[in-house]
C-alpha cells in the first residue's frame, strides 16, 4: 500500500441526524415574535422596542456574567436567553421603567435559571419568574396599563420609561401620551363589569402588555409554530379548550356577571401565555399525556383566578403554578411502552 | 390500518433523508477474487464456531471450515479455493481481535464450484431441515445476523401460522435488498415457499416500503397468479424493518414486550435470509458470499455488490475507488452501523453496506442541553421515554431505568437522530444495557 490510509473517525451510530438543533429552535420562535413585537410597536409606539431591548439586555448580561459554560457567554449561544428577554418584555406593560424591565429580566434568568444549573435544568419558565419577581416588587407600575394608540404615534416615547430608581418620574407635559392611563378589557370587565367587544380583542386595540393585545397575530403566528412542530402543541389547545368550556358553563349561569367565553379566550395573556410561555419545554411535560393534563390544569385555575381571584389576571400564576406540578405530572403520565400496560415512573 | 396506495406503517419513527437514489439503479456485480480472505469464527449471535481444518490445509470453495460450537451457533464455510494460512487472531470490525480461519486464495484457480446436488427439502423432518440450515452457515441476512435455523425451532405449543419477510430496507443508503427483489424475486418466492412449506405456516407476507415500486413490481410478477405469498407495500418510515415494528405495520398487531414473534406464532426473516435458503436448498450453495452496498461521498463508484464473505473492506472500498476525502467508513447502514477502525477487517455475513463519509456529511453536531421538547418520545415506535432513560442512564441509576424498561430499547437511533440538543441517547442508553447486563452476570 503506498498511500497511506486515511485517519478513519469512530462515532457511535446512528450517523445521520435531522439537522434541526436547539438554537434553530429557539431561532424559530424568536422569528415567530417578529409579528407580534411589531403590533407592539404600531399599538403602543417606540416604548415597546426599548422595554423589550431593556428585558433582554438583563437576562443576556446576566447569563452572560453567571452562565454555566466555560467559555465566558458560551451559554449564551443557544438563544434561550435572549428569547426570555423578550418573552418577558412583552408581557411588560409599555410604561414601565427600563431599569425594572432590565432588572426582570435578570432576576428571570439568574433566579429562575441559572441557579437551577441553566437550560434544561429550571423548573419555572425564566421569563415569568421574571415578571412574577417585578410583580411582587412594583405592583403599582406593573399595572399601570396606557393607552394604545395607533400608527400616528408610532414615534412615541413614554417618559416613565426613563424613570430612575427611587426617584419620581419626570413630570409629564399636559398633553403626553402617557397622560391619558387605561384599563385593560379584563380589569374592565371585573372591576366595572364592562365588556370589550371581540373585533377589539381580536386587533389588538386595547390597553394591556406589550405583547398580550393582539390576538390574531398571536393566533398565527402559534399556528405556524404548531405545524412546524416547534412547539407541542397539545399545550395551547388543551389551555384554551378547557378555558372555553370551563368559562362557558360558568356564563351560563350568569350572563351578566360573568365575562362571555370569547371576552375570556381573547382578552390578557391568555393566548401568548399559551402559544409562548406555556410551550417552553424545558417546563411543561415531556409525554403528550401530561401536555393534555398540564394544558387542563392551567386551564382551569386561569378561569379561577379570573372570576373568583383578587386579580383580574392569572394567566402568570396559573403557569407558574403548573410549572411545579410538571415533574408530578410526569410521573403519573408515562408514555405506555410498545407491547406493554401503563409504564410507571 | 390504511392499506393500498397509502401504505401501513407503525405509529412513530422518524424519516430520515433516503440517500438511496446513488444506488438504487446499480444492478448488482461480482466482487472478483482477491488473495487473502478472512473469516471470523464469530460473525453472528451467539456461540463462535469450531475449526475443523488445519494451518497449511487445501480447501475448496464451499467447503465446511468451522462447524456450530452449539445450538445457538452456525456452520461456516470457505469463500474460495485456496489453503488455510492461518488459525489466529484478527481484527474484526467490532474493534476487538478475534479468532479467525485466513484463507490464502489459490491464484490458478477457476474458483467454479464442484456441482453440488440440491437438497430434497420436501423429504425432511422439522428437526433435519433445521440442521441442514444450521449446515448451510445462514443467518439473518438483514444486518443483526441472527442464526436463522434458531428462529424456526418453534417451541412447544408453538405453531409457525404466518411467516413474515422483511423487504422494508428502511436504512437510509442501503439498496442491496432492492436489487435482490428486483433481480431475483424467482430466489426469494421461492425461499419463502421452502420455509412455509417445511414451517407449515397459513400465510406468507413480504413487507416492502413504497420507495421500491420496482421491488413490490418484481415481487408481484414473481408470485404470478399463485396468490399464495401477499405483498405488503409500507409507507416509507425508519425503523420499520425492526421486526416488531414490521408486525404492528402490516397487522397492527403489538408483540408483547420482552415476548418474541414467535409468541404471536410468526416467523419473521429478511429477503435476502430467503434467497440464500434457496439458493441452499436448491442449488447446495451454503452462505458464502452475499449481497452489499458501497456507497457514500467517500467512494467515487458507488455499487451493489455480490461479495464472498471474508473479503477484506479495503479491497471492496479499493474496487469502489475510495477517494482521499473519505474520513469514516461505517459498516451495516447509516443509523444503527459501526464505524472502522481500520480497513483490515472483513465483510461478515451480516454487512448490509459499506458507507465511506467525508468530513462534509460527517456528523459534528454540538451538544446542548437536554430542553425537553419531547422529539424523541415522538421518534420512539417503542414508546419508550427516551430523553429519562439518557438521563438516568448518564447518572448511573439503573434500577430505575429497568422499571423504565430499558431494556425494550432495540437501539435504532431513531431518539438520536432527531434530538435537536444532539444529545448521544442511544449511546448512554447502550453503555447503560452494557453495565446492566455484566451487573446481572456478576450477580448470579
């Protein structure tokens, strides 16, 4: 032999792989929020890209400062800090102050990752352990809802976004946008029993988080990612299935008391906690069984925490909630094995 | 279950890219003769053979070199004619040095085999035409290599009602059974009339995945208006050609976990096992040779390949002209093979493929955290949780992978393929079995 044999690599089978990684994933949803950041934009202004970039800047550095890898920022790589920089900044309301939406997003990614070993090891969603955290810090600036405007006020600022801590905000002029404070369709519909009509909903032409308001952009978008299987997604359907039927029977008794079902399905967080933070497989159940069971339970306690809770909202808790009952889930939802009775865990 | 055009199919699996168009037109040739032939005594499942020649010794080709060392065990014969250089250990493909009988081609020869007398199968007990397959070195041809006369040893109570033949070929690359089917449907039929004949089975079926038409073609004509032998055509999915997923494709019937086909009353063999019983039974040809394809980036004449079995993979590669790009060379099929360590060690009875890799479809994935998407549950045709068993098992705790029936894992890869985070699963999940297994040893 005069040529020498090529130095032959040994791997273990299989040789082939689908070619679709982990960042791709991540990638993909971030792609998927494109939409519904840029109907931030056009319904609450240029305040929507600064909370959002605020959020985002936290967890990155955050990560960045404490990640798991060895290489400074290696972990940073895979995109899932960044996309719980901006799950969070949307959820926020557009006036809050960017040193709250930057603190949210590290106390997120410190307190509700890192410290549980990184990706793949936390046990609440990053991004709502953030919000929770900003919830419990600044309820008042928190549900300060503004309101939306429309593509005339695309260029908008609102001036408590530059508020600093402990100090006041800077005193807004007469006629600022942020002046004029709303409330949103469900703090309406609890707390002076006002409906909001569904085409409203549907739009997005209401007072609310950045990303919460509209719907149909969130419902495309969701639909997407579920045929492109990014997502499981039993988890969205089985929410707003059991919140449909749940809210209907709870109408049915009362039509003027309670909130309608589409009121419900359409209005707050229902729909992007659904589509984006209920689907973070890191949290949810990994078996489909437990997706239909985690989907149901947080169902079920959005619908109490709405009509018979203190708050007019309760889509961040019913995650969280249900965050912590994933590993429980799993336990009682093994897939069953080929040629085989139930599997136990 | 959805029949016709469409095709059955298991639930699950994956659908990796097929890689079959290289080789799939490329009618099968011989392999010529080269000088040295190596044959292991352990090629297949169970016990190794036993030499019965001696170093210097002059065989011919076809003649019986190694007899079964058990009943688990197979008969192995000479590839050519030629003299024994040498009994001792070798390298074999799995990596370790293994007793092999080397075989030094005789250079003058026609290598024409003596005519040997086909057997009168009709005439034999159960028990002889067990013996006679033992006699003829056949295994499964389909890559485990798994002795085939095992498989029709039906124990007590046990009755062969329905023989099932795997014609699914759902390797990616691979293409050598295809062009059986295509070539010599007359062998396979007729393989398949032997063995339900002598097994007494009900009925006969070939399962073969949509992808191969010529086959299913081939196949039809070959069976004629007999109707006797039903072809199945199958939706094209990997790993459908694992015995128990191949079951549940073409009747929808689940085999009991840690149960075998034969508890359902099936028998289930590849199409090449049943050319080469015909080939036996008929014409007195036992195993020495078998059908293979070469191909990948790494080989610039990409082939199927009639080759006798001990032929060294360099020279097969060589005749494939192995280019200088080529940086892996796996052996069986892309998802379930074994990559080389070096081009010095034979094709075995059960190489499907021989695949040469460049470092441009070699797979250099990083590894990320395990997130938990649950592709892999999807991948799973056992149903198996295979993202727990690769955690557990990366942790050591194998008590509780038991419970989470590892052992149900038949290793295909499928998890692996398509975990996006390239997590090796199916490499934890084997090591894991392997601790298991020598755990257990060590405690009876």
């Amino acid at each position: 032999m005069t040529r020498r044999d090529p130095r032959l690599l040994l791997q273990s089978a299989p040789f082939l792989r689908r070619g679709i990684t982990t960042p791709r994933l991540m990638v993909d949803v971030l792609i998927a929020l494109v939409p519904v950041v840029l109907a931030a934009v056009y319904f609450f202004g240029l305040s929507a890209i600064l909370v959002i970039v605020a959020a985002t800047a936290g967890a990155a550095l955050t990560e960045w400062v404490f990640g798991p890898d060895r290489r400074r920022g290696g972990s940073l790589t895979d995109g899932s800090t960044i996309l719980t920089g901006v799950l969070l900044g949307l959820c926020l309301p557009p006036g809050i102050a960017l040193w709250m939406a930057f603190l949210g997003g590290a106390v997120g990614v410190g307190l509700g990752k890192l410290v549980f070993g990184g990706l793949g090891q936390n046990i609440f969603n990053p991004a709502l352990v953030g919000r929770a955290f900003l919830q419990a810090a600044f309820p008042t600036a928190i549900t300060t809802w503004t309101q939306q405007g429309a593509i005339t006020e695309l260029l908008t600022i609102r001036p408590s976004n530059f508020a600093l801590p402990f100090m006041q905000a800077p005193a807004p002029a007469a006629d600022a946008v942020d002046a004029i404070s709303a409330a949103t369709p469900l703090g309406l519909m609890k707390f002076q029993n006002i409906p909001t009509g569904v085409e409203q909903l549907l739009l997005g032409n209401t007072a609310g988080s950045l990303g919460e308001t509209c719907a149909i952009v969130i419902i495309i978008c969701g639909v997407i990612l579920a045929i492109r299987r990014t997502f499981d997604w039993r988890i969205p359907v089985s929410i707003l299935g059991t919140v449909a039927v749940f809210s209907t029977i709870v109408w049915l008794f009362d039509r003027t008391e309670y909130p309608s079902p589409w009121l419900m399905l359409c209005s707050g967080g229902l729909l992007f906690g659904a589509v984006y933070m209920a689907t973070d497989p890191v949290t949810s159940p990994i078996t489909p069984r437990g997706a239909w069971i985690f989907g149901l339970g947080i169902g079920l306690l959005v619908v109490l925490i709405r009509i018979w809770g203190g708050l007019p909202e309760g889509v961040m808790y019913a995650i969280l909630l249900m965050n912590a009952a994933t590993p429980l889930i799993e336990r009682i939802a093994q897939p069953r094995a080929f040629g085989r009775g139930r599997a136990v865990a | 279950m959805t029949a016709g055009v469409l095709g059955r199919t298991f639930r699950h699996g994956v659908h990796p890219r097929e890689h079959k168009e290289g080789t799939e037109d490329l009618a099968l040739e011989r392999m010529g003769f080269v000088d040295r032939y190596i044959l292991p005594l352990s090629q297949h499942l169970g016990a190794p053979c036993k030499s019965v020649v001696a170093v210097g010794e002059t065989v011919t080709r076809g003649q019986l070199i190694a007899e079964p060392g058990g009943f688990v065990s197979m008969a192995l014969h000479s590839p050519v004619d030629g003299t024994v250089a040498a009994i001792a250990m070798r390298r074999h493909p799995n990596g370790q040095m293994a007793q092999s009988i080397e075989i030094q081609a005789d250079a003058f020869s026609t290598q024409r085999m003596s005519a040997a007398s086909p057997v009168d199968w009709r005439s034999l007990t159960l028990d002889e035409f067990i013996t006679h397959v033992q006699q003829a070195g056949l295994v499964g041809m389909g890559g485990a290599a798994f002795p085939a006369h095992v498989k029709y040893k039906l124990p007590e109570g046990n009755r062969c009602e329905r023989l099932l033949v795997n014609g699914c070929e759902c390797e990616p690359y691979l293409t050598c059974d295809h062009r059986l089917m295509v070539e010599q449907p007359d062998a396979i039929i007729r393989g398949v009339e032997i063995l339900a004949e002598t097994l007494g089975a009900d009925s006969s079926t070939i399962g073969v995945e949509l992808n191969k038409p010529e086959s299913i073609e081939a196949l039809r004509r070959a069976v004629g208006d007999r109707g006797s032998i039903d072809i199945v055509p199958l939706k094209v999915k990997y790993p459908q050609g694992a015995e128990k997923m191949l079951i549940k494709a073409v009747w929808g019937e689940e085999v009991p976990a840690g149960k075998l086909p034969l508890d359902l009353n099936i028998v289930v063999n590849n199409v090449g096992t049943m050319a080469a019983l015909a080939d036996y039974f008929d014409r007195g040809i036992p195993v020495i040779e078998r059908a293979l394809t070469v191909a990948g980036p790494g080989v610039d004449r990409p082939a199927n390949l009639i080759v006798p079995i001990g032929t060294p993979v360099r020279d097969v590669l060589r005749r494939c002209g192995l280019n200088t790009q080529a940086r892996q060379v796996v052996m069986g099929g892309p998802m379930m093979g074994t990559s080389l360590a070096s081009l010095d060690v034979p094709v075995l009875k059960g190489t499907s493929g021989l695949l040469a890799f460049t470092e441009d479809v070699i797979n250099h994935t990083a590894e990320y955290a395990c997130v938990r998407c649950g592709q892999c549950l999807e991948a799973c045709g056992n149903f198996l949780n295979p993202s727990r068993l690769a955690r557990l098992a990366s942790a050591g705790r194998y008590d509780e992978l038991e419970k989470a029936h590892i052992m149900d894992c038949v290793e295909c890869g499928a998890c692996t393929y398509t975990c996006p985070s390239g997590v090796p699963i199916v490499h934890l999940i084997r090591a894991a079995k392997g601790m298991m297994r020598a755990r257990k040893a060590k405690e009876s």
